[in-house]
C-alpha cells in the first residue's frame, strides 16, 4: 500500500498549476532554495513563470526523451526546466537573486561573496583558483558556483541539477 502510495504522490506531484509538491529528492535537501521565488523543488508552468518574472527576451522549448525542456532568458540570465522543475540557472546580472527566503533582498550579482556567510545552512567554499567559490548545503552533490571579480564581488551565479 505505501508503494502505492508513493507512485500516486510522484504521478500528482509531476505538475500540478497552482501546487507545490516537494521532488521525492529535492536537490538541496529541506531547505527552501529559490531564485526570485521559484523554489527550485517545486513545479511551475510557463503560465505562473511568466506571471511572475513577465515576459523574457528569448523563450524555447522542445519535447525531449525526459519530458518538456523550456529555457528562459531575461537580460544576461538564463533558466532551464524539465517538465516544470528548474534544473540550471545563470545570473549574470542584478535582476534576479537567490535565497530570498532567507535574506532580505537575497544575493545577487554584484553583492560581496561573504553575502553567502549570513545563511545559517551550508558553507562557502573557495575552489583554488582565483574568484571562484561554491556553496554546498550539507553532502549534498548539487552546489551553487560563484564566479567573483578581485575585489570579491560576485559578477556570476550558477547552479546545475546533478541526477
């Protein structure tokens, strides 16, 4: 019965308009992550998107073999989503930010690096090379990469969905 269970909750949870089923593995584990309010473990369609960011400079999408793919440029920033969950993003510019759940205004491009030691979850990481960094919340695989100028201050944010 819990299987079953299980199956109907994955089924419904797929993309529902105007619902919010957490993935079965959210990638970043409990935390509520977002960017500009899409929350990275909920399901959106283009519709809600739209609504809420309002139209993008380029739109596409195409049917491939794990569902619909749909890219979203706004500015320098570009989103990707698979069947309604965003799986990559790349801010370049100050339109949006990320973990505004938890800073105001959240962090966004052009904010110092240490923006990310005021989340009370995850740790900063510096990758070895000259500006650039990445967040990791917890063990988990998915981590948020920071690309920073010499004065620290983040020119780009990206992050890609590992499965």
């Amino acid at each position: 019965m819990k299987k079953i269970f299980s199956i109907f909750y994955f089924m419904v949870g797929l993309c529902l308009p105007n619902q919010s089923f957490p993935q079965l593995s959210p990638p970043l584990g409990d935390i509520l992550f977002d960017v500009s309010f899409i929350h990275l473990d909920s399901c959106y369609t283009k519709a809600q998107i739209l609504a809420l960011w309002g139209e993008p400079r380029t739109y596409h999408q195409h049917e491939s073999e794990f569902g619909l793919d749909e890219s979203y440029y706004y500015g320098k920033n570009g989103f990707e989503f698979n069947k309604g969950y965003m799986t990559l993003f790349s801010l370049a510019d100050q339109m949006f930010s990320i973990f505004n759940n938890h800073i105001p205004g959240g962090i966004k491009v052009g904010d110092p690096v240490t923006q990310f030691n005021q989340l009370i979850f995850g740790k900063l990481h510096f990758k070895g090379k000259a500006g650039e960094f990445y967040f990791q919340i917890g063990d988990a695989d998915d981590v948020i990469q920071i690309i920073a100028d010499e004065n620290n201050l983040i020119i780009e944010i990206y992050y890609i969905l590992h499965v």
